[in-house]
C-alpha cells in the first residue's frame, strides 16, 4: 500500500496501525490491520514493501502519515517455549509520538 492509500487508511476507524517484527529478520515493517486482520504493509511507488531498520524508523514513518498510536506485533521463534505453547499472537499497544 503506497503512502497516500496508507494515510487514508490510518484515517478510517477499520484500519488500525501496526508495526511487524519477526525475530529472524533484522527490519520492521509498518502499514495497517483491518478488521478482517488482513495487513497492509508500507511499499514504494512500485509497490515494493519498504522495510526500517530499527523500530523507531517504522514508527517515524507512521507518524508522519498521520498515526498516533499502532499495535506492535513482535514474532519470536521461541514462542512456543512459553506458558502458552505459542497459540496466541504477542500484540502490544504502542505509542507514537511525532517527532519534529
């Protein structure tokens, strides 16, 4: 989704904003969920997704379309090593503050 289909989107109450980490990956990506929990993830003008390299990356760059808050989805490889067998997802708010 480029970024003027992603700020229309953070500005629809069925779109929330997320930031994806994967623990084998050494970036995040950033877009939105909606509410079927279809993700729409961040890509340039040739729709290649665009990735950051630090967390606050991706939140700067959702801030600067609009988002004030996003959930932050934090993958590991060991989930399933804690109390819940790895059947939940690990979704946490999160927020963004814009920064001048």
């Amino acid at each position: 989704m480029q970024a003027n289909q992603l700020k229309a989107a953070i500005a629809d109450s069925h779109y929330r904003a997320i930031i994806l980490s994967y623990a084998d990956a050494s970036h995040y990506l950033a877009g939105v969920i909606d509410t079927l929990g279809n993700y729409h993830i961040l890509a340039d003008h040739h729709e290649v997704t665009k990735s950051f390299n630090s967390l606050r990356e991706a939140e700067r760059a959702l801030s600067a379309l609009g988002a004030t808050q996003a959930l932050l989805k934090m993958q590991s490889a060991y989930e399933e090593l804690g109390p819940n067998d790895g059947l939940e997802e690990h979704i946490s708010d999160l927020e963004l503050r814009h920064l001048s």
